[in-house]
C-alpha cells in the first residue's frame, strides 16, 4: 500500500495570525500532524510483515494504532483546509439555505457546533457532517480522532479541541480558540465539499 505524507499548507504559518500563531501552526502542522503521518506508516509497514510472516499476534493492536494514526492524518489534512487568511464571515446563499434547512439557521448551526466543542471531554474534534442516508448535514463530537462518529458521514466543516490545537496560544481558554476559529473558517471550501457530498446517496 502506497504510504501517507504530510499535505502543504495552502497558506503561509504567518498567514493566519493573530488569530492562529505561526509557532502554534508550525508546530502544529510539522511535528504533531507529521507524527500522524509517521505512526500510519510504521503501522503500514508492520503490517505488511505480518503477512510475510502470518503472524497476527498483534493485530488487534495494529488495527486500532492505524485507525487513530490515519484518522488523526485525515482529520488535519482536512482542518487546514476549513480555514484561510481572509476566512470568516458569513456563508455563502446555498450553504446558508442547507444550514438553515438541517438547523434552523447558520446562527444555530455556529451555537450547536460551539457548544458540542466546548462541552467536548477529553480530546477530540467536533466536525460539521453529511449523513448521507438523511441527505442532510448533523453536527458530530469526535472522540480522540476515530470514535463516536456515522459509519458513512463525511465531514465538511470540522474544529479541532486537542489542546495542542490551541494551548500554547490560547491556554485553557478554548472559548476563545473557537471565536477565533470561525473568523478563520473557510466557507468556499466548506461549499465544494458539500456540494461533493450531496451527490452521495444510501438507500435505505
């Protein structure tokens, strides 16, 4: 299997500052993300020997180590992304019109996503998802990177609440890591992903 590497940016790590320091995102993105990269291939090579050689011993513990490796490298090659230098502000028509079909409002979509977020225990993301067999969008708490999420639901918009996220700039103030979140978000992104979505369908 051809192995995982680590994304560049679309951006600069100066670009997103003040509200995401260039030592925090530099950080972030070289050593903690790169370190999901590095534990999926190791895991992938282990593997792989453990075919050679038919020995499964360990692969109860080598499937769970690939699922948090390549989970935790999937959801910040996605984080990146959900965010840009001149993010913010409000959502395009048709991503408003979904929201507001699924939540009420993109007011309420913002409050629910927040407030799963800051109530989050223990390390985790929360990500704005497509559910496709609903055809609509649920808000999810991701536990770690791999648990407590839809079997088939793809995640457009997602907030990552590790506090290697934000600890180094923001401290234990994860409030207000997340107020500086949505000024970063990336909405044009989050439309082509969700106009990817919206083309998947499950029958029931």
């Amino acid at each position: 299997m051809k192995h995982y590497s680590l994304p560049k940016l679309n951006y600069g790590y100066k670009d997103l500052e003040p509200l995401y320091s260039s030592e925090m995102l530099e950080i972030h993105h070289s050593k903690h993300h790169s370190g999901y990269v590095d534990g999926a291939n190791a895991v992938l090579d282990k593997l792989s020997e453990a075919r050679k050689s038919s020995d499964y011993d360990a692969l109860n513990q080598l499937q769970k180590s690939l699922a948090f490796n390549v989970s935790g490298h999937v959801m910040h090659s996605l984080f990146w992304r959900c965010m840009a230098p001149n993010g913010g502000g409000d959502p395009s028509a048709g991503v408003a019109k979904r929201l507001g079909e699924d939540f009420g409002s993109v007011a309420a979509m913002r409050e629910q996503m927040t407030s799963a977020a800051t109530s989050l225990q223990g390390s985790g993301w929360v990500a704005l998802s497509w559910e496709p067999m609903a055809q609509g969008l649920i808000i999810e708490q991701v536990y770690d990177h791999q648990g407590n999420t839809g079997s088939a639901t793809m995640p457009v918009l997602v907030i990552d609440c590790w506090e290697h996220a934000y600890y180094l700039q923001y401290k234990n103030e994860k409030a207000k890591w997340l107020k500086s979140f949505w000024e970063l978000v990336d909405w044009s992104g989050v439309e082509a992903r969700l106009q990817d979505c919206e083309t998947i369908k499950i029958a029931a």
